[in-house]
C-alpha cells in the first residue's frame, strides 16, 4: 500500500513537446479520465525543473498539488500504465521508493490508426464528436494538379571543386531529419548490366552501397562506365563491394584526373538548431562561437602557418564528416584538442578512438564535446604514465572550468581576437 511518506522521482524517455500535450487531452483524456491526464502533467511538471530526472519528492507532494486522496492517485496511474503513458518501478524498503518513467503520447497519426485506441475514443465521445477531433489534425489537402515543382535539386545549386579554389557555399543548411537527394544519379539497371553476374554478388547492390556509389558519384564526378571500373577492381572474394575500397578507389581516381588534389567535402559548418545561444562574451562562448561558425577545412587550415592542409589530415576530417557522421562543430573541438595534446600532430587510430566514444555517447554539440575533452583529460591525468604526461602538457583554453573569470594576458586576448576574425 502506498503512503505519503513514500518518495518518488520522476524521468522520461523522449523529450515531450506542447503538441503531445494537445494530444493528451484530445485523444488520451476521453479514455482515461481527467485524473490520469492531471498526474501526468503534474509529473511532467515535476520533471521541467530538472529536464530529465527530479529530485526526491514524496507523495504528499502530490497529495497537495492535485488535491485527491492517495487511491486516486494510484487509479489514475494504474491507467496511465495500461495505455502505456507511464512504467513505476519500486524499491521496498521502511519507506518505499518510486521511479515514475513517462512517455511520449502516440502521434495524432499513430492514434488514429491504432486498431484499439481509435475504437474506444470513438465509441466514449461518439460519432459528432470525433468527426471534430479528426478534422482538427487533418492536413491540409492542398491540390498541385495546376502547379509544378520548380524545387532545385543538390547538385543544381552546389559543385564539387579541388581544395585549392577555396570554394565554399555558404548557404548549404544542415538538416538533421533531412535527406539530401540528387538530380543527376546513378542508373543502376544499365550500371549492374555492364558487370559480370559471374563475379559480383546479386546482393552487392544494397541500400548503403547504392547510397555510396551516388554520393562518390557527384563527389568525384564519376561516369557511370568509370564507376563500373571501379566497381570491378573493389569485389571482394564473396562478389561483395568493398566500400571502404570503394572510396579509396574513386578518391584515387579523383586525384590522379586533378592533379592530387581533392574535392570540398568539409566545407560544412555546425547547423543553426545545434548551436548555443549567442551573446556569451567570455573566452570560453568565444571559443564556442569559433567552433561552431567555422567549416572544419577552414579551422584546421588555420593551424597550419603556410595553410595548406595536408592530404592525410584531409582524409581524416573526411572520415569524421562522412563515416562517424560527426557534426562539424565537434569536429573542431575533436582537432583543436587532439593537436594541442598531441604535439601538434593528428595521431589516426587517437582520433578515430574518441571519435567512436563519442559517437556511441551521441556528442552533437560543441559543449558537450568540450565536457568531453575534459572528461578525456581529467582521466588520462589520472594514469600518470609519462606518456600521457607529455600528451596532457599543453591544454586547450576552454578547460578551465572557471574560465569565464580567469584573468587573460593581453597577447592571448589579441590571438583569440585574431582566430575568431578570421571565421566571422
């Protein structure tokens, strides 16, 4: 039996938006009663203030804020439980101990084809009723019959150039739902009918390696006959492309038809939505806004005093960018604080390593990259070899944690000054 003496805390498993709210009320309140609805958003409310996990509260604390007794409460969260709003986990002790885990209502489309919930909606509220809700998350119908699509494609408003035109378009907007698509791609039909089916593999062809070959396709500006060239020389024993061959393949090829040179695939800057807010003037917002307003070609080319960036570093930040599907602004910071630790040099397998950490982690800011690297220091420190000594010696500015106060010599001011000139 629950008593108000028992704590709780509360977390969630999405984040939860004002339209999930609408739908709450809309579609879930007529099933489950106004109570349920009243202690969920009373929980969410307790979860607001902290973002994904409370403090300790007891259930008193709801005993006040709803004002109904305590078998209310639990009727109202054993439906919460039923229609799968809310999972309670509990620890038996003098005082029991509750976790409250919310979750993300169904979507108005979800909930409307659910073969369940639209039933019993529709028979509670009746016929007039949920012909109302319906019409209010229908969309739009818009007819296009009379219209044409004058949309560009990619490649209709961006090219692909050697590093050293210094080409970059500034107006390429990162998506992260988005798909990019192209105009001009691969023929696959006439592209598999110019291979030997004795040699290749009929699955070779999947969804990734299809997506490979139309990207390395407008990257490299490869023909069709070219790609099937290259395709034969990437077969492995299984008929199977190779895609990591692949690659190789064609930005050898690439180089060799421009003179060593290699197309601009990290002219990408950190995308709006993942951006910190502006108006931070301290060092450490400065080095924030220098990360996430710069492409990672420009920001490794400025740590190089002639600015010319090698090959081997360009494929590094290529793999970043395209196999770990880093966003660039955690690209920076990775670069800024790999070179500083390690003697100036871009060591591949350290790199890839907190790369895949961070990966796995789901690192997409500059600020969470940059607890990261501190993270990452505080505990090589920690080992004490002399190796990681030397690795450690010289650290990046930003890992201060007080370094909004830290007093700065005029010459660093003027250098800071000077890098983040150089990005605006």
């Amino acid at each position: 039996m629950i008593l108000p003496a028992d704590s709780y805390v509360v977390t969630n498993k999405g984040i939860i938006t004002e339209n999930d709210k609408k739908i709450l009320v809309d579609l879930y309140q007529p099933i489950i009663g106004n109570k349920a609805v009243s202690l969920y958003l009373t929980l969410l409310n307790d979860l607001e203030k902290n973002s994904f996990i409370t403090e300790e509260f007891t259930h008193h604390h709801l005993l006040s804020v709803m004002q109904t007794s305590l078998n209310d409460i639990v009727r109202a969260r054993e439906k919460l439980e039923g229609i799968g709003l809310i999972k309670t986990y509990l620890k038996k002790d003098s005082i029991n101990h509750y976790i409250y885990v919310l979750y993300n209502p169904l979507s108005s489309h979800e909930f409307f084809n659910h073969p369940i919930l639209n039933m019993v909606l529709y028979n509670n509220i009746g016929k007039n009723e949920y012909q109302k809700i319906v019409k209010r998350y229908k969309m739009p119908k818009i007819v296009l019959k009379d219209y044409e699509d004058i949309s560009l494609k990619f490649d209709d408003v961006f090219t692909s150039a050697p590093v050293n035109a210094f080409y970059t378009n500034e107006d390429i907007i990162s998506n992260q739902k988005g798909k990019i698509s192209f105009k001009n791609t691969i023929d696959f039909d006439l592209l598999i009918a110019g291979l030997d089916s004795k040699i290749i593999n009929e699955k070779a062809f999947n969804k990734d390696v299809r997506e490979l070959i139309n990207n390395l396709s407008f990257l490299y500006n490869i023909d069709l006959s070219e790609m099937q060239g290259l395709i034969k020389s990437c077969l492995n024993e299984k008929g199977m492309i190779d895609k990591e061959i692949l690659r190789k393949s064609a930005r050898n090829y690439y180089q060799f038809e421009n003179s060593g040179t290699l197309p601009t695939i990290v002219h990408y800057k950190q995308p709006d939505y993942l951006k910190s807010p502006e108006g931070d003037s301290s060092k450490k917002g400065k080095m924030i806004y220098t990360f996430e307003s710069t492409n990672p070609y420009k920001f490794l080319k400025s740590k190089y005093k002639d600015g010319k960036v090698t090959t081997r570093d360009l494929h590094i930040v290529e793999n970043l960018l395209l196999d770990l599907k880093l966003t660039p602004g955690v690209v920076n910071v990775l670069l800024d604080y790999v070179l500083r630790v390690n003697n100036q040099k871009l060591n591949k397998n350290f790199i890839e390593t907190i790369a895949g950490h961070w990966k796995r982690l789901g690192i997409e800011t500059v600020p969470e990259a940059m607890d990261a690297c501190i993270k990452e220091h505080k505990k090589a420190s920690k080992k004490g070899t002399s190796t990681k000594k030397q690795q450690v010696e010289k650290l990046p500015d930003w890992f201060d944690q007080n370094i909004e106060i830290k007093k700065v010599t005029e010459s660093e001011e003027k250098e800071l000054e000077n890098l983040i000139s150089n990005y605006k």
